[in-house]
C-alpha cells in the first residue's frame, strides 16, 4: 500500500511501534508544513473546501534527490523531475548572479 493515497494508518498503530506521531488542526488561512520523510495524512471534519500545494526550498533539494533514489529502488515513478527542478534552480541562480553584476 505504500505510495497509494488511499493508504492511512490510524495514529495508535504508528504509536504501539514507537513512531512519534502529533496532531495539528489547521484554520482557515493557516499552512501546515510537511517536512521531508514525513508521513502525513488529512482527514476533513464537516464540510470544507481544501487545497493542496507542494513547495519546497531550494535547500531542500537534497532531500529530493533522496527520494528519487528511494523511489528508483522501489520501481516507483515520481510525480516531479528532480532533475528538472534542480536545472530551474541552477538557471534562476545564474540569472540572479547576472543580474547583480550589472549593478
């Protein structure tokens, strides 16, 4: 069931193997940050509209780069490039340090 989103555990199972788990209930216009290796999962209480975003410093490419290798050993395909983001990255970088030597 890994890399499935119909995949959740309920928290006292995560608890009984010693997984440290918490809980955050998030208002409207708050943001929950999901750190990377994290397992995180939601769960609506009433009516609610939501929205999804995944973002990332450029700091955390590494992490990236970890999942990607972790994915290729389980034969699972990724959803982003990493390669991709870390050219755009590279690229805005260069621009950015362009841009300051003209000044």
């Amino acid at each position: 069931l890994l890399h499935k989103l119909v995949t959740q555990l309920s928290p006292s199972i995560l608890k009984a193997a010693g997984v440290p788990t918490y809980r955050a209930v998030q208002k409207a216009g708050e943001f929950v940050v999901t750190f990377p290796r994290a397992y995180h999962t939601g769960f609506n209480c009433g009516f609610n509209c939501a929205e999804a975003v995944n973002v990332a410093p450029v700091d955390w490419l590494p992490h990236g780069q970890s999942a990607v290798e972790l994915y290729r050993e389980q034969h699972h395909k990724t959803s982003v490039s990493h390669d991709k983001l870390l050219i755009g990255a590279a690229k805005q970088a260069l621009r950015t340090l362009k841009e300051e030597n003209r000044e």
